[in-house]
C-alpha cells in the first residue's frame, strides 16, 4: 500500500499524523513541544505497536484556553432553553435571560477529596471573564447555600471542564457543607426544601456520567457543552478510535504498553490502564488530562515520555 491508500478516515500513517500535530502546534492549537511532544511518544513502541500507538495519537483531543471558553459560553448560553415556553415573544424570552443572568449564582463542583487543585475552580474564575457574571454572586459551594438559606430561592448554575463517571457531582451535591455554628447544608437537601432551580454546565460530559447524575440528582439541568458517545471509550468493543483491523487487538496493546510504562492493572484506581472507572478516553485540557483518560497519554514513571506534560493530572 502506498501512504495515500493508508491515509482515510479509518486509518492513518506516521507521516499524516504527525503532520497534524505540527500544523495543530503552528496554529497553537496544540501547545508548544515543551508541553505536548507526539514524536518523543511515538518513541515509547515497539515496531510492531505503531499502528495502535499512531491511531491513538490520532484520536486526541487536546483543548487549549479559546476552545475551552467557547464551549463554557456555549454550554452556559444553552442553558437559555429551559427558561422558554412556547408562544413567548422574544421581548418575553429575552427579559427572562436577563433575569436569570443577573440573578444566578455559580460555583464549582468539589471532588471526593476537595481540593483547592480541582478544576471546577479554574472555571469559577472564568465566569467573570467569560460570561461576564459579577463576582460577587460567584461563590464556593457552602456560601452559596448560606446565600439561599438567607435570600431565599435563586438559580444555581455548577461550572467544570469535564465529567467521567459522574460520580464527583453527586457526591458534591449530597455533601453537607458547613453554614454556621452547628449547621451544615446539602444542595440535595436545600433542593428538598424548594432552593434552586439547579443547573450544570461541563464542557465535556460522558454519557455513563450524565446518566448517574440524571439519576441521583434528577432535579439538575445538565447542560453540556458536548455529551460525549461510548463509542469514544478507547476500550469499548465498537470504538470510534480504531479500525477494523486493529479493533480486535487494541484492548491488549492498551493492557501490554502500559503494564510496560509501569501503569498498573488496577479497576477503581485513577491510574488503571483503561483509565478510571474504564472510561478509556482520549482527551486532555490545557493543564490538565482527565482521570477518565487513559493514562499513557500523561505518564512519566519508568523512563515512559509523556505525550503531554501537564500542571495538573
């Protein structure tokens, strides 16, 4: 085969790839070498894991910051939907937006372990910036509710970048934060009591994931930017990510090269091989690359050479 019968839109070669990813660099969609470095990872393989390792490399979605404010805008703005009803005017439509816009209040989603590193932080921050929300209404998640339990009902928008399993925002929503002396709060709990209306907006939102939070949290509007198909799952038996002739066999590679770079065999763990609760995908953000990825794309152990050097993993 010639290196143009190779390049179609269900296999590709070195050559095209890494092309790609250069032209990706040049227009700064990808970040510079120091950060994200596709031939040092090639590196990684043996010969005969190429075809797997250059699909994958394929496959990666990196977000750099504009990217990232456009889909926070878009999954923010769509959030519009729900405050219309049929036959409003657009006078009507638009006094409603506005309403909501200047009386929301946003704030972040906490890990299991809350940590000043999560990254519904970062997007806290954005909000000003990006959505032009007063700063005065973007609070942590336990003064928010001191804020609905001393004002009364307001809507509630929860911002982050990305949501795997789901199981962050529940356990955010069903945490009991401290309010005051002796008292302690859920938004579960205040939602019970009529506080709300509740909103989220990820940028980026598994399936898996927006079902469990449908579930547990079902007075939630989730509103993402991208609800992704699990067909993107590196390790799921119809991916998107490989064709025909290396599907069959990609599950074993993933499973062989990370047991290499010292990524262990571990369900649960956020270093398990397929990434944690399985999700095996290939996306990463500017700082940062989900615990749902795999984790070749951001390992260092070993001698192994990350394809991107992240601040946050």
């Amino acid at each position: 085969m010639t290196v143009a019968d190779l390049v179609t839109p269900h296999f590709v070669d070195r050559v095209a790839v890494l092309e790609k990813c250069r032209y990706f660099t040049t227009c700064q969609i990808w970040p510079l070498r120091t950060r994200a470095d596709p031939e040092a990872w090639l590196e990684n393989f043996r010969d005969d894991e190429l075809p797997h390792a250059i699909q994958l490399l394929n496959s990666v979605l990196l977000f750099q910051t504009p990217f990232i404010d456009r889909l926070f805008y878009s999954a923010f703005q769509s959030l519009s939907r729900f405050l219309f009803k049929p036959g409003d005017s657009l006078t009507i439509a638009q006094s409603r937006w506005r309403t909501f816009v200047d009386s929301v209040l946003l704030t972040h989603v906490t890990g299991e372990d809350p940590s000043t590193t999560d990254s519904g932080y970062t997007f806290a921050r954005k909000a000003k910036k990006v959505l032009g929300i007063d700063e005065s209404r973007i609070l942590p998640p336990d003064e928010v509710l001191k804020r609905l339990v001393n004002s009364g009902p307001q809507p509630v928008v929860f911002v982050d970048d990305f949501v795997g399993s789901g199981n962050q925002f529940v356990t955010s929503w069903h945490r009991e934060y401290s309010i005051g002396p002796g008292s302690r709060l859920s938004f579960a709990k205040a939602a019970a009591t009529g506080s709300g209306p509740f909103a989220y907006t990820p940028l980026i939102c598994t399936s898996q994931g927006y079902a469990v939070i449908a579930q547990d949290c079902p007075v939630v509007k989730i509103q993402a930017a991208h609800v992704l198909d699990p067909r993107y799952s590196a390790i799921h038996p119809q991916s998107v990510i490989w064709p025909d002739s290396l599907r069959s066999s990609a599950h074993q590679f993933l499973r062989t090269v990370s047991l290499r770079a010292g990524v262990p065999d571990s369900p649960g763990s956020v270093d398990h091989f397929e990434g944690f609760n399985s999700l095996g995908l290939t996306i990463a953000f500017e700082d940062s690359v989900p615990d749902a990825s795999l984790p070749i794309l951001r390992w260092t152990a070993n001698d192994w050479k990350p394809l991107l050097r992240t601040l946050v993993s």
